[in-house]
C-alpha cells in the first residue's frame, strides 16, 4: 500500500493541474473591440471577422447606439490582427445571395485602438442579387462569378479597398444626390410636355 501512494499523489497532482490549466484557459476572454456603422444591414452576432479574408474572430453584438448608428462589437483572436487606432472595417458579402462578414482592415498605426472605430472608417457594401436579378439566368450567372472572383481577390487587400471606399463615400452620396435630381426634373419635364402635347391638341 506504502508503494501505491506516491503514484496516487503523482496522478492527484497532475488532475489538479489540468483542471486549473483548463480553467485559466476558459476564464480567458479575448479583448472586445467596438466599430461604428451608419448601416450595420446584414451583420448578426456570430458573424466571422476576417482580416485579409482569413478569419480573425467573431461578432458579438450589434447594438443599436443613442444617436441612431449601430455599434458592432467584435473579437480578434489573433494578436498580430488586432486593431490599431487608424483601423477600418467594412460589411462584406460572403458571396452575392448569402450571409455576411465583417472585413477588418487593422491598420498600421502604433497605438492600439482604445474606442470604436468611427463611421467615418466603416462602410456596407451593397447587395447585388436584386440588380442581377434584372438580367437572364447565362447574364447573371456569368457576372455573379465575375462579382465573387474579384471580390476575393479585392478582399487579400482589405486595407486599401475599405480606405477607397471610406475615401469614395462622399463622391458616391453627392452622385446619388444628383441622380435624384436629375429623376426629379425628368417627372418635372414629362409633367410639362404631357400639360403641352394637351393644350397642342385643344
């Protein structure tokens, strides 16, 4: 019995010090970062963070903030791919007619990022299916795997493609406001030629 108890001890000792590694393991929590989104459409919680189109960590929560933007907390496990303060993010398609991701552009500059990364950083890309589903069955097949292929390839370049679209933002609203414009004098102009073509025919 004497020559049992150092075995006893030895294999006490090693179970104790699997349950406290488990246990440091499970009680830690990767750190949670916070981007802010005009339009968050499309984001829910365990969606994957993607960092050059691997995947880096998971969405937590998407919350919707007091001044009417969504915040969008999210994890990165991977030390090396977590934000700095110069970091953006972008609402990416997984492909044109299925799930989302969030694409994180961590950044370059030195210090790590203490707040949310601010809408100005951030942007939602569009969905497409509703477009492509104004062309026939060969059309949109063909330009879906176009749309897909090159979005992969855009995506090994996160950092550039979300700093050209947070830089093309205020083009593209100032093209959508006169696209408006322009539809609105159109209704304006067919207005004044129907009331004309009337009063030629009195």
């Amino acid at each position: 019995m004497r020559g049992r108890w150092p075995v006893v001890i030895v294999a006490v000792g090693a179970l104790v010090g699997a349950g406290l590694v488990a246990l440091l393991a499970h009680g830690r929590e990767d750190p949670t970062f916070t981007a802010r989104f005009t339009n968050a459409r499309g984001l829910v919680a365990g969606t994957d963070v993607r960092v050059g189109g691997a995947i880096a960590g998971r969405v937590r929560e998407v919350a919707l903030a007091d001044d009417g933007t969504a915040l969008v907390r999210f994890t990165v496990d991977d030390p090396r791919a977590r934000p700095r303060t110069d970091a953006a993010a972008g609402i990416r398609p997984v492909d044109l007619l299925g799930d989302n991701y969030l694409s994180l552009s961590p950044g370059s500059a030195r210090g790590a990022l203490a707040r949310a990364i601010p809408a100005s950083r951030t942007s939602n890309a569009p969905r497409l299916d509703q477009l492509l589903g104004a062309f026939r069955p060969p059309v949109r097949d063909a330009l879906r795997t176009v749309l897909v292929e090159g979005g992969l390839a855009l995506d090994a370049r996160g950092t550039d493609v979300a700093s050209s679209a947070v830089a093309l933002r205020p083009a593209l609203e100032a093209a959508d406001a006169a696209a408006e414009e322009l539809d609105a004098q159109n209704r304006a102009l067919v207005r004044a030629v129907t009331s004309a073509d009337r009063a030629a025919g009195q």
